[in-house]
C-alpha cells in the first residue's frame, strides 16, 4: 500500500495518498489522529501512520 512514497511523507503527499484538502490534513495531524512529528514548521509523517490510519478508518 503506498508503494511509490517514501518513509517520510509530506503534507502535500498526504493530501494525495487520501484525496483530501490541505486545511483536512493539517486537522489530521494537528488533533494526532495521524501520528507526525514537526522540526521548526515542517511536518514530517511515518508512512506507517498513514497506513494504520486507513486500516483503522477502513476496518480491514
């Protein structure tokens, strides 16, 4: 799943991988529904966050 990111995505590729809007993304990260970490400004979020977010969201 997500094959074609790296480890480490940014906010722009999250908003890709789940075909949202940046003000969604930021709701995501900001409340750590997704899991992230921030240096300075820049948001950097584990593939892996994402991955067991859609899991989560999807009941799989």
């Amino acid at each position: 799943m997500f094959d074609e990111y790296g480890d480490l995505i940014t906010v722009e590729e999250l908003c890709e991988m789940l075909a949202i809007g940046k003000n969604a993304a930021y709701e995501l990260l900001g409340s750590g529904t997704i899991k992230a970490f921030r240096i300075k400004r820049v948001w950097k979020i584990p593939k892996k966050s994402v991955v067991d977010y859609v899991i989560e969201k999807s009941r799989l």
